[in-house]
C-alpha cells in the first residue's frame, strides 16, 4: 500500500497543477542510447492516460527535467501538455516561473521526483510524491510515495490519488464506462 502523509488528501484537494519529473519518474530511470548516439526513452502508457485524466478534469500537468530529449518532445506532444520544461537546471526557479505564468501559489502545486535535484520543489511545493525506488531524500520529504515503480504506473497512481482527493475520479472513468 502507498506511503501516505495524514494531511496528503488534504493536500491533493488544493491542486490547480501536478509537475513530473521525467527520468526516473515517468521513466525507469534507464538511460538508453541507440547505435548512433540517439536518447530512447521508454514511456507507461497508463502514465500517459493518468495526465490526460487530470487535464480533462481542469488539473494542468506539466513535465520539468533537467535534461533534454526530442523523445519526451513527442510523447508530450501526443499527450497534449502544454506546460514541458526541459534542459532545467535550477528546478525551483523553474517551478515558481510556472506558478507565477499561471497564477498559483505553490499550496496549489503538487510535484512528483525522484533525486537530489528535485528536492528544492519537493520541499517547496503543496503535494510532493515520488515512487518508491527514489532517492531516501526524495522520499522523507514525499506526502505520497506511490506503490507503482517509475515508469510502470507511478505516475498514474498519483494522478487517481488526486482525482479521488478531488471527488473527480468517477466523472474522469465515466466516459470510459459508458
């Protein structure tokens, strides 16, 4: 069963955003390189599915990592973000110039890491997560720690978490349902 906070249902209810880090979140944290130097990257498609039932529901989800990929251009492509900051060194500054374009205080922003360069937003922000493999750091300070592995449904295990917070996960499944 996740690892979750007393107050992280609270928490969850607040959110307007929900961040992932890619690599070792909606990742394995793998990194795979093809015969002529090119990144692969591997994607869960029910990570995908989590992010979209959050946009449908009026969550924005948005990726922030420090590094670069045209894999990750596509697949956020094909999912419709709209908010994709990569090549980010300083994840913090990066994180408040995204509330600020969108007008939201960090009670209102969740975050899902999983290393050291997370940490600043992970201790900045309303609701901060991370899937069980990630660095001890990563997880003292994570309000859900997700049962799910990166890259293998943790992300989509947070985004329910936060429709259910919400009382929006049934309307989000109806159409599926139908």
């Amino acid at each position: 069963m996740a690892q979750v906070s007393v107050d992280a249902l609270e928490r969850a209810r607040r959110l307007r955003l929900m961040v992932f880090d890619v690599d070792g979140v909606l990742t394995d944290g793998r990194l795979w390189y093809g015969s002529q130097g090119e990144e692969l990257k591997a994607f869960h498609v029910r990570d995908g599915q989590g992010l979209k039932l959050l946009a449908d529901c009026g969550i924005a989800a948005a990726l922030l990592t420090g590094r670069r990929s045209r894999a990750l251009a596509v697949r956020a492509a094909e999912l419709g973000l709209r908010h994709v900051l990569q090549g980010v060194e300083d994840k913090r500054s990066a994180f408040e110039r995204l509330l600020a374009q969108l007008g939201l205080e960090p009670a209102a922003a969740g975050y899902m890491g999983d290393d050291l360069p997370d940490l600043p937003v992970l201790g900045h922000c309303g609701f901060a997560c991370a899937p069980p493999g990630a660095h001890e750091l990563a997880l003292r300070r994570a309000h859900y720690v997700a049962d799910a592995p990166a890259g293998a449904g943790a992300a989509r295990e947070v985004c329910e978490y936060v429709l259910v917070a919400q009382g929006r996960l049934e309307d989000a499944l109806a159409r599926y349902l139908a």
